[in-house]
C-alpha cells in the first residue's frame, strides 16, 4: 500500500487534502467492504465541501476583475492594459497553464453574472454585451434542448399513432392505428410546436443575424405560417364525422 495513505480504520478514513495522493487499485485491493465505504464516503464528504470553497474563490476572484474593468473603464475586458495587468496576476500564480486556462474559463462565466447584475440593459447595449448572462443562456440551451428531444419524441409518437388510409390499388386495408391517442399526441405535438417556436429570441434575430440569415428564417416563418393556415381551416370547420 501506498506510504503517503493513512491506514483507515473501520467508520473514519484519515484524509490530508494539503497532500492528497492518487490512488491505485492495489492500495485499496486488501480492504473491507465497510472500509472501502468509509473511505468513498469521506472522500465524497471532502469534495464536496472543497467544490462550496472552490465556487465563493472563483467569484470573488471575479469580483476582483470586474473590480479592475471599471477602473480601466473597460466592461468588456479587452483593452490592453486591462488584459496586461490579469495576465500578470495570473502568470505570477506558478500554476500549470492548462489549470489556468480552466480556471480563468470558469472566472469569465461569473463575471459575466455579475456584470448583469449590476449594469442596466443600456449600459450593457452600450458596452455591446449581450442582455442575458451566462447562466441565463445555459438555461436557455437546456430548454431548448429539452424542447427538441420532446419535439422528436412527439413527432414519434403521431407517426406511430396515426391510421394508415387503405391502398386501393395493392388492396391493403386501411390500419386502423389508435385514434384515441393519435388525437392527443397531435396536441402535444401542436404544444411542443409552439415552445419551440417560442425559445427564439427577438435579440438574436434583430442583433446578431446577418441580412441573409434573417432573409432565411423569414422563409421558413411564412412556410410554417402557410402549414399552420392550412391546418386552422381544419380545427375551425364543424366536425365532418359519420
């Protein structure tokens, strides 16, 4: 067994995060199943009270550039003396430069928060940044596709539901299919429709959409306008059945 690992004992496994070393399968091979628990769980006890410190470090060292953008009046960290001064914070630190880049990946996302938090949208559109924050576009993206795996799931499930018309000239009848369910995944797939539609965001198509690209989803817009036209004569007509 590795020297540098304290011999556990049978609830505590002695743990020095200051020097923690790696382990190997053969270090842990000789142990109880009721030591290698303790030992799991310890572990897991120490990560996460060191994930709650390594989130207040990163945005208070956040805090700090953001502190450092308004004195070089400079909301979007790009100015040379600004990038100057951080470069030097961060090459002073005798940290790997693979940790820092990480770790400044990580800073970048908190100060993006933070700056809209505490700047108005004018001043945001002022300094050309974007109106939602970081975390408010992961959320986005994870509606977005969450939407679509639920679009793809409905779209499914119509296929599979709806009844087949018969085939006169191979004489196949028609399939029955499952009316009943057909008619609610068709509603559920009209509701996914229009939360898709609904996650586009005016921002995007007015701010960062070239004239083409807005020439473009115009077309797809009047096609679906056109479908959804078509489709609404339907639902307003009086049932035809029988």
């Amino acid at each position: 067994m590795s020297s540098e690992l304290a011999r556990p004992g049978s609830k505590d496994v002695a743990i020095d995060v200051r020097d923690l070393p790696t382990l190997e399968l053969d270090d842990v091979a000789s142990e109880s199943e009721a030591t290698l628990i303790a030992r799991g769980a310890a572990y897991a006890r120490e990560y996460d009270a060191i994930q709650g410190k390594a989130t207040t470090l990163l945005r208070n060292l956040a805090i700090t550039q953001v502190a450092l953008r308004i004195k070089y009046d400079d909301m979007r960290g790009q100015s040379g003396p600004y990038r100057a001064v951080v470069g030097e914070m961060y090459r002073g630190l005798g940290i790997p430069e693979e940790r820092i880049d990480k770790m400044q990946g990580s800073v970048r996302w908190h100060i993006g928060n933070i700056l809209r938090r505490h700047m108005t949208a004018r001043q945001l559109e002022a300094h050309d940044l974007l109106l939602t924050s970081p975390l408010e576009r992961l959320q986005d993206d994870r509606k977005a596709s969450s939407a679509i795996v639920k679009a793809v799931r409905a779209s499914e499930a119509v296929e599979a539901s709806t009844p087949k018309p018969s085939r006169a000239k191979s004489g196949e009848p028609a399939d029955k299919g499952q009316p009943i369910k057909a008619t609610s995944d068709h509603l559920r797939l009209a509701e996914v429709a229009k939360d898709i539609v609904g996650k586009m965001d005016p921002n995007v198509i007015k701010r960062h959409m070239t004239d083409g690209q807005r020439a473009k989803l115009d077309a797809e817009l009047r096609t679906m306008e056109r479908k959804i036209a078509s489709l609404r004569k339907l639902t307003q007509k009086p049932s035809s059945k029988g």
